[in-house]
C-alpha cells in the first residue's frame, strides 16, 4: 500500500460516540440497524455532512435507499432523532440533523436506573434491619414492633443505620424494648444527631455526666461521717 495513503488513514480523524449509547441501545427500544444509521450520521457529522440522505447512508451499508429512508422515518417519529437549523460561515441556513433527543433520552435511562438501584440498596438495608432486631430479641417481631419501625423509617425520616445505632446502644444499656430505642431515637432528633459519629460522642457524654450523677450520690459527705463517728458531747462538762 502506497506510503501516503497509509498516512492519510492514521491521520484521519477517529470515529468518536459515548460508550454508554453502546452499551444501553437495546433497552432503549433500538434495533441494531437503527444503532448503525445513528452510528453513520455521527460520523457524516464528523465529516462535515450533517445532513446525510438515505443515498449517501445506503452507500456505506449492506441495505438499500429505500430501507434507510424508512429507518430514518422510524428514528424521527420514536424522538431518538432531531432536525434543526444550521449556520454556516456564511449565514446560510441548511437542515442538520441532530442526535441531542438520543442523548437525552440515554441520561434519562440512566438516571432511572440509577434511582432504581438506590431504591432496591435501601430496600435490602431496611430488610436487614428488620433481621438484626430480630436476632437481637431473639425472636420474631410482632405487627406492632413492625409498624414502629417502619415509623421510624418513613415518618420520622430516621436512616436505618442510626435506628440500628439505636438499637446497639439499647443493647449496651441493658435496656432492650422499643420504647428505649424510641426515646433515644427523639432524643437524637431533638439534638440534631444526624451521623453515627455524633451519636457517639452523645452516648459519651451522657453516659459520662450520669457516672458523676452516680459519684456524688453514693460518695458519703465527709462532716457527715465526722459527725455519726464522733457525736458532739461536751467533755468538759463531765
């Protein structure tokens, strides 16, 4: 092969489309001929034809005029295809195609599956929640126990990882029932405690405050055992 023709072909500008259109077509309702054509007009637009016919399309496929006119129809009436104006240089106005309705409705694809898979993530972790209150009672929840922490979680707006929290300090405190884990749940709601990290210095200085509580009330008064050890009596007066 002749030297500049090979240079040529390595200078030629690469063909370039999001690797997401690729891989996410066919849940978009595209067939693979439909893929090609949008796949073809890129690359026409690359060229600087943004306005191929279904002769220059037939042209680099495997199907004829009529079946890339048709195509074409199906692509604009389904919205994965656009027509706009387009100014050139010049100020000439000429008929482009545009493949933006694609992009759009790719990064609405992708959204709802991204939402989709946060909602099923969260599902799983409400489940496992309602699994460790279980193995923590050692026994099935009952309706009750069930609605309430299903409250927590949507009325209240609780995360499950700090109704868990709530349950684990519950557990420590030696004070497992619901109503415990509820009053320590508004406790946090009423203190802004948002994150795990927070409930734990929280847990801290409670716990930290109720220790000097318990100090002063058990540590006798020193004049006081003075006094129950050497009752006043006026030796003098004997």
């Amino acid at each position: 092969m002749d030297e500049n023709i090979m240079l040529e072909l390595y200078m030629e500008s690469p063909f370039t489309m999001p690797s997401s259109f690729i891989k996410n077509y066919v849940q978009l309702g595209l067939s693979d001929q439909q893929m090609i054509v949008l796949m073809h007009i890129r690359q026409f637009a690359q060229e600087g034809n943004y306005f191929p016919t279904p002769t220059d399309l037939q042209q680099r496929m495997t199907i004829d005029q009529d079946q890339c006119a048709k195509i074409l129809k199906e692509l604009l009436k389904k919205g994965f295809l656009g027509i706009e104006e387009k100014q050139d240089a010049d100020g000439r106005l000429s008929e482009a195609f545009s493949l933006q309705p694609l992009y759009e409705k790719v990064i609405l694809y992708i959204n709802h599956q991204s939402v989709g898979k946060e909602k099923f993530s969260k599902q799983q972790e409400e489940g496992e929640l309602f699994r460790r209150f279980e193995e923590e009672f050692s026994r099935p929840l009952s309706p009750m126990e069930v609605e309430m922490i299903s409250m927590w979680l949507d009325q209240d707006k609780h995360e499950p990882k700090m109704v868990e929290a709530a349950l684990r300090e519950a557990v420590v405190s030696s004070k497992l029932n619901f109503r415990y884990i509820d009053r320590i749940l508004y406790d946090w709601k009423r203190n802004g405690i948002k994150s795990l990290q927070q409930a734990r210095e929280h847990g801290e200085r409670i716990r930290h405050h109720q220790q000097a509580k318990r100090a002063e009330t058990t540590i006798p008064d020193t004049e006081k055992q003075q006094k129950l050890r050497h009752p006043q009596y006026n030796w003098l007066k004997n």
